[in-house]
C-alpha cells in the first residue's frame, strides 16, 4: 500500500504527513474487512477541522499570536472526545490523525464516544504560570464553539495536565455562568476529577502488557522492559512495570536517557527528575540517547513519547520480543511490516493506551451522575475493559492472520461503520 488515499476522492498531498499515515493504517484494516468504497470515503475524512490564530499578552507586556486547532474525526457513535497538547511541533495534519485515533481509540474499548483532538504550536515550558493561563483561557475561548460536555469533551495529552484543565472548565463555565464539569476530563479530583485518571495512561497500559504476556507465555518476572519517555504515561508504566515484576533497564525524556542493565532505582530517577527537570545525570546509570534505547536488548519495549520513533531505520534492530505503545502513532507503517515478520507482538497505541481516555469516561459519567466511584473501582473497571478488549482483538488478529494494529483498526472501524450505516446520511 501507498501513503495515499487509494481509491479515495482526497487531496494528495506533496509530502506524507502524519495524517496519511493514519489514513494509511486505515486503508490496510479496511481492505482486510471489505469495506465498501462510500464508507471509506467518509470515514477517511475528519468531520470538522478548526484553526484558531490568537493573541496572548505575556508577562513583559509584549503580544504573541498563537496557532491552535481543534479537530472532531468522527461524531457518529457519541460525543466527541480526546485531549490537547501543548508542543512546538504541533500541526493540522497531526491533530487530524491523532483525533482519527481517537475514534479508533474509543470503538476499540467499547467506550461511546467518536474522536477529536486539540493541539496549540507552543513550547510551553518556556511561559511563565500566568502565560500558560492565558494561552489556555484564550484557547478555551477560541474552541468554545466546538466543544461542550455533550458535544465534544478535551483531555490532558502531551505537556497538558489538569491545571491546565481546570482553566478551561472554569473559562468554558463563566461564559455558561454556571459549572459545568462535564466539559472537560482529567481535572484535579475536588473539581470532579476521576480517582485514577492521572495514572490511568500508564495503569491500562500494564493492564495490556499482563494481557499480552499471557498470551505469549511470558512470566513477566522474567522480563526487561524499556521505557521511552518518562512523562505522565512513561513514568507511570515505568512504576507499574516494576511492580509486577519486571525490571525496567532503561528510561528516557526529550534530553535522553538513562540505561542500567542491572535494573534502575525508578524511586532514584523520579527524585532526580523533581530536582533538576530532567533524568539525564542520573547518577546510578550509563547515559544513552533515545536512538540508543529503542534497541537496547530488552523483552518488552514501550514507546512512550512522540510520534515516529520506530521506523524503517531502526525498526530491525529492535531486541524486544513486545512492544506496548504508550505514545500515540510511535511506529510508522513500515516499520510495522519490518516488526510482523520478525515476530515482534505490537499492542497497538489505539488499544494499549487507551486506559487514559477510558477512565475519561469514567470521569465524565461521575460528573454527569454527580456521583464518585472509588480508585478501586476505577482500577478494576479499566482492567476488565483492558482485558476484554485484548481477547477481542487478539481473536481479530489470528482469525484474519493480522498483526494487531490492523487486528484493532478492524474492530474499531467495523464498529464505527456500523454506526454510520444504521444513522445515514443526512438529509
Ligand atoms: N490524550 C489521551 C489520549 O491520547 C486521553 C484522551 C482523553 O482522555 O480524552 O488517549
């Protein structure tokens, strides 16, 4: 298959962005399921796509116009849902793929929700408190129109995290004049924050890695795992990992990373990371660079930060037996084949990190109902989603001779299709 939309009345596009390769995974499960040509045509577009350019006043007095954007793949089975980041490298074409791996996302693990995404081109770890919060309330602003807690509801992603989600339920609240905490999920638990949410990412994300472990006979404690990224979704599964048993060798962040064959002291880490906002320095590890880590020898590897990490150029030499996608979009599609025939067991980001978006709707439910469940709830309810949601594919895959990415497209777009089938086309 091409990167383009074959067969497809799209744009072609000079070069391959982001999006076609979303489109690209598409058009591999879709050919796979027999899906009709209308159908393909309307589920390879995203529905609506809105680009906001606007004003921040920064802290020197000084004015700086901002680019955001907020995309709805997919409002055929519910509301739309999924996060916003905050990064320098933030476009439309990324935004549109990652909110059609929202759709993906939420049909995969059953949950009643179509996809969207949000993004502003920022680094915002160069603003100041108050520059974030204005970038943040003028952004909520800018967005307004599109989303609402029955219409299309944002989330942390990327180098967003529930401050920041307080600040725009409290700007999308004022403008109702009333609270609405059913905007927005991720937000700190006295406003109506889930227990569990914060970890959630990273708790599913082992749920998985438990999943695929049983089905390939692995005894975790007998594993090493690599972790790219030790973010919110990185640092968890890190933590978690470790804890059922396996022995997390090497970690990373945007500076690189850090590789200890002997097991890393993660408690060490993370207080070296709160000291000096990184973990390279690290005292109790050599230093590697995130091209290093990805094929160091390593049972289970879990990409945990951007997207395009494991590609054509490195994707043969990775040792790992299992790779668990934290990060949405880490693995190119070629780099996917390359992994299929060295046998390499993928647990595709739209399954295995969708613990974030599935305790989401838990959070969402409770603020509709009013009404919060406990953390072990919570963890146990997104356990059974994870495991179920394994089964379901893993089935997928060896029935159709699949590898599970496309196993998962599978289930997703087939659910997905038969939304749009029974709602129709309006008029
Ligand atoms: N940003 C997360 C994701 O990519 C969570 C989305 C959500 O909770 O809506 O899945």
């Amino acid at each position: 298959m091409v990167s383009q939309m074959t067969g497809v009345d799209a744009p072609q596009s000079e070069h391959r962005d982001l999006f076609d390769v979303a489109v690209e995974q598409f058009e591999i499960a879709a050919d796979v399921l027999g899906l009709d040509e209308d159908m393909r045509k309307i589920l390879s577009y995203c529905q609506r796509e809105l680009t906001v350019n606007f004003p921040v006043e920064m802290d020197d007095g000084s004015v700086q116009v901002f680019t955001g954007h907020r995309v709805q793949h997919n409002g055929g089975p519910g509301p739309t849902k999924g996060g916003i980041r905050y990064h320098p490298s933030v476009t439309l074409a990324e935004v549109k793929a990652l909110a059609m791996w929202m759709t993906w996302k939420c049909a995969v693990v059953g949950l009643p929700y179509g996809g969207a995404k949000g993004g502003v081109t920022v680094n915002p770890k160069i603003l100041s408190q108050n520059e974030l919060q204005n970038l943040t309330r003028r952004y909520t602003a800018e967005i307004s129109i599109m989303i609402g807690p029955n219409k299309d509801i944002p989330a942390p992603d990327v180098n967003t995290n529930p401050q920041i989600m307080a600040w725009l339920m409290d700007t999308y609240s004022m403008t109702m004049g009333y609270s609405v905490p059913g905007v927005v999920t991720g937000k700190p638990i006295v406003l109506g924050g889930s227990e569990g949410r914060n970890e959630a990412t990273g708790r599913g994300l082992v749920y998985a890695v438990q999943s695929g472990a049983a089905a390939l006979d692995m005894d975790l404690s007998k594993t090493a795992t690599v972790v790219q990224g030790f973010g919110n979704v990185g640092g968890t599964a890190a933590r978690l990992m470790a804890e059922a048993g396996s022995k997390v060798v090497a970690v990373s962040d945007q500076h690189g990373g850090l590789y200890n064959p002997a097991g890393l002291d993660l408690a060490g880490v993370t207080a070296h990371l709160a000291r000096t906002g990184s973990v390279v320095g690290y005292a109790g590890a050599d230093a590697i660079t995130n091209d290093e880590l990805l094929v160091l020898p390593c049972d289970i590897l879990i990409p945990a930060a951007l997207e395009n990490q494991i590609t054509a150029e490195n994707a043969d030499r990775i040792t790992a037996r299992m790779i668990a996608e934290g990060a949405n979009g880490p693995t190119t599609p070629e780099a996917d084949k390359i992994l299929y025939d060295k046998g390499v067991f993928v647990l595709p980001d739209i399954f295995a990190n969708a613990g974030g978006v599935t305790v989401s709707y838990f959070e969402w439910v409770q603020a509709l109902q009013a009404f919060p469940w406990t953390e072990e709830q919570v963890n146990e309810r997104l356990k059974q989603i994870m495991h179920r949601s394994f089964d379901a594919v893993y089935e997928m895959a060896r029935k159709h001779h699949v590898h599970m990415r496309t196993a998962a497209l599978m289930r997703a777009i087939d659910r997905v299709a038969e939304v749009q089938r029974l709602r129709g086309i309006y008029p």
